[in-house]
C-alpha cells in the first residue's frame, strides 16, 4: 500500500498506478499521466524517471531553448508510455453548469486532505483516533480506489466485512460503537470529498443500530468495602480513589489534578486539565505514543464541582503541596493505564469483583439521581454538553428507587 501522498495504489486488475499531476511545458495545461507496473517499486521507479524528464523539460521551457527541450533527456521518452492523456473538459466561463469532476482522485489523497483539515480544529487525541481509524481501516480497503467508485454496496460490504472481522489484533468482530464511529469518519471524508466537487453526491447512508450495554454500578456494600478499604491503607492513590467516588470525575482528569486545583475555602476542585497517551502521527512508526496533558474532553468539561461536606475535611487533611499531582502525592503524574491497572488490585484487596475505574464515575451519577439531584445539576457537574447524554448514558435508576416512585401514586378514590 502507497504512502500517503504518493497517488501510487494497487488497482483492481492486481497492477499498481502511480498518478502524476502536471502542467504541460509547452501549452501550460494540466495534464494527469498515469503509470503501471506489476510491483509498487516498479510503479514507483516509473514515476521518478517521468519526473526526472518532466523537470528537465520545464527547465528548458523556461529558459526558452528549444533544441534543449527536444535533447533535454534522450532517455526520458525510453522510461514512460507515451502521453495519451485525454484533454480536460472545458466548461464556459458564463454556464451554470457545477465545477467538473476531476478524472481521477484517489480516496487516499481526499482521506489526507481531510485529515489536514481537522488537524487546528480538534484535540490532539481526536486527531490521532481519526488517523488510526483511517490508517488500519479504511485505506487498506479504499485506499487505492477512485473516490468515485465508493458507492453505497462498496461501503455496505465494507461495513459487514468489519462487523465480522474488523478487530486488528485478531480479526474478530468489531463493536457496534466501534463500526459507527468508522462509519462516521468515511462519510466525512465522502462530505469533505464533495464540497470539493471530487464526487457529485454522497451514498445514501447506511443505518447502524449500536447496542446500549448498560454499565454496572458499585451495589451499597461494595461502595462501603471500598471506603474502608481506602481509609485503611491511606496512600495518595487511595484518596485519589475515594475524592474519584465523591465527584464523579473521569480518570484523565484524576491524573492530571493537582492540590492547586483546590479552593478550600469554598470547597470546590476546578477540572481544566486531562491526561491521555495518543499516538504520534509525526512518526514513521506506527506504534509510538507519547503523554499530553491538556484541555478536558469538551469545553463543557471545563468546570468547578463542589465537594460533599461529608468528606471534605478528609480531602482538606490529606491534601499535599500545591505543585503535587494528587493521585501521586509528588511532582511526577500516573498515565490513565497505570490508574486503571492500579485500581483493579486495589478492588482485589478490598474483596470486590473487577469494575473498570469509570464504574465509579457512573455509580456518582446514579447516587446522585437516587438523592434527588436535579439533572441539569448533575450534568454541569459531570461535564456533559447536553442533558440527554445524562439521562442516556448514567442515569439507570435501581428497582428500589423506581418501587419508591410508583409508591407515590395515589388510589384513583383518592386523587
């Protein structure tokens, strides 16, 4: 598979073509030559030696020496097929007529533009998720084809394919989640291709039903075990544990928090930084990561969350110097693997079965609708943007709290 940027794919008949775009030295139009060889070295090789000549004869066109330009490189005209390049279609500068399809634009190159485009816009993380995404999915697949040949059954065999066996590490079946996010990104890339006139309409798009899975809870007794558990080895990573239990904040925000971040005299933490390991998509090497510590999720995620006064002078008590990360009690922060892998021996100690660390965060949220907490309140407070993703993703009351409404209702006598 070619690089990005190279215009070098395999074709459907097993070849590979090397596309090269440039203008002619002698009529200045563009002109598109296409080259083809049984191997990508041999497409490749073609497309320098087309290129050596193309440089020596725009040389000579520019100095105006004609007998240059017909002995500019005898060898030239030996290493490429001849330029039988059909003439661009001309549209009247006073037609209505939309601007023209380019003949041929691979999905890789618009994939790469598109991508540059969100590069300034999105989060660093984001950025390299979309990369990813493309990289191991969607150009092994599209790479290589006119980005007006990804139809709908094109994408509708693309779709089932990954469903089936899109998981990378062992060709299993990809998530619903998953395939809807990747569903997403390749008809941004379609949408980017046709507000640049590359295809004239989008394929219809092809619906995606994502199962909800409801996410567990701590039940009463574990949640006791575990502030027990907590307050019995008292280490910066267990207060980081419980202060996590008590707000509701996701597990980058935790690492990235420091005592600074603390307003005791109000009792409230600001959550302004996350910590997340992305991939570096400067590297040749695709399996390099690297530590950022940046803005929270969403601008909404920028946020001041008060503290219970139950607990609060616990924190208040154990908080450290200002300049200290609180999960660690030093200068020095823990990457989210490291806190998660953390957190499940610490469930173990504790004689509690394996949650992940954003069960506590959904268990906050549920406590917090089980007492009474307004959602709007409760969404500002998680860092949402809008109230249904509370309502749609934490908020799962228990068959108690729901027994307790229906109790309310009165016998039809008596309203």
């Amino acid at each position: 598979m070619g690089r990005l940027g190279e215009n070098i794919h395999k074709r459907k008949d097993g070849r590979w073509e090397a596309r090269v775009v440039f203008g002619d030295p002698i009529c200045g139009r563009t002109r598109y030559k296409y080259l083809y060889g049984r191997s990508y070295q041999e497409a490749k090789a073609k497309k320098k030696a087309f290129l050596r000549g193309l440089d020596a004869l725009q040389a000579a066109a520019a100095c105006k020496e004609t007998a240059v330009i017909c002995d500019a490189d005898p060898a030239f005209l030996n290493h490429v097929e001849p330029l039988d390049i059909p003439e661009e279609p001309v549209v009247s500068a006073a037609s209505s007529a939309p601007a023209p399809l380019a003949p041929t634009v691979c999905f890789s190159d618009v994939a790469e533009k598109w991508l540059a485009s969100k590069k300034l816009a999105i989060k660093e993380s984001s950025y390299a998720f979309y990369s990813v995404m493309i990289t191991n999915h969607l150009l092994p697949r599209f790479g290589g084809f006119d980005i007006k040949d990804v139809d709908y059954d094109q994408i509708a065999s693309f779709l089932s394919d990954e469903k089936q066996h899109g998981r990378l590490r062992d060709q299993g079946p990809l998530s619903d989640k998953t395939l809807s996010e990747l569903k997403s990104i390749l008809y941004r890339i379609l949408r980017f291709g046709k507000s640049r006139h590359y295809i004239s309409e989008v394929p219809e798009s092809i619906p995606i039903t994502v199962k909800k899975t409801p996410i567990p809870v701590f039940s009463e007794s574990e949640q006791v075990c575990m502030e027990k558990q907590g307050r019995q080895e008292d280490t910066a990573f267990s207060v980081g544990i419980l202060f996590t239990a008590y707000t509701g904040i996701r597990v980058g925000e935790i690492c990235a928090l420091k005592w600074s971040d603390f307003d005791w005299e109000n009792g409230t933490v600001s959550i302004s930084k996350t910590v997340n390991r992305v991939r570096d998509t400067d590297s040749e090497s695709g399996a390099r990561t690297h530590v950022v510590i940046g803005p929270p999720k969403t601008d909404s995620s920028n946020r001041t969350i008060p503290i219970p006064e139950s607990v609060l002078p616990y924190f208040k008590a154990h908080a450290g110097e200002s300049a200290n990360y609180v999960l660690t009690g030093s200068k020095k922060f823990m990457e989210p693997r490291v806190c998660r892998s953390r957190f499940a021996r610490f469930l173990k100690r504790a004689g509690i079965k394996h949650h992940t660390f954003h069960t506590l965060r959904h268990t906050y949220a549920t406590n917090c609708v089980a007492e009474g907490m307004d959602i709007k309140s409760l969404s500002e407070i998680l860092g949402h943007s809008d109230v249904s993703i509370t309502l749609a993703r934490y908020v799962h009351p228990s068959l108690d709290t729901k027994k307790a409404q229906v109790n309310k209702l009165k016998t039809f006598a008596n309203r």
